[in-house]
C-alpha cells in the first residue's frame, strides 16, 4: 500500500485524479477500462477533477465503463 500526503484536500483531489487519467490514458488492452468509484463524499473533489479533465480535453477514452457501487450495512 502507497499512502500519498498533500497539503490540503484540493492538492489530494488533484493529486489524485491525475493518477486515475494516468491510468486510463495507459491502458491499451482490447477491452474497456473498468474504474470502480466509491460513493460518498470522501471522493467528490477527485470526481470533480476528473470531470474538468474529460471537458478540457485532458483524459479522453470513450470506451472507458464507470462502476458505483453503494454497500449497505
């Protein structure tokens, strides 16, 4: 396990979702990139990130599948 340290939440926010576009501009396989995203609010400053990536253009992959997945206690 790598545990990253930022300054703040928007730092790690950033931080973060620069890993995942990583990620998903790296793949090469034949079938779709799969990104499991955990629900909450923990997550939303990267969602967010993310979302301004894929409008300007940054991190574009249309056969990229999203799943959300919501655990009840």
């Amino acid at each position: 396990m790598r545990v990253v340290i930022q300054d703040n939440y928007d730092k790690m926010c950033k931080w973060a979702a620069n890993y995942i576009a990583d990620k998903i501009k790296a793949h090469k396989e034949d079938r779709p990139f799969v990104l499991g995203l955990p629900t909450g609010s923990s997550p939303i400053g990267v969602y967010k990130e993310l979302i301004r990536m894929n409008k300007a253009g940054e991190v574009v992959r249309p056969e990229t599948w999203t799943v959300v997945a919501k655990l009840n206690k």
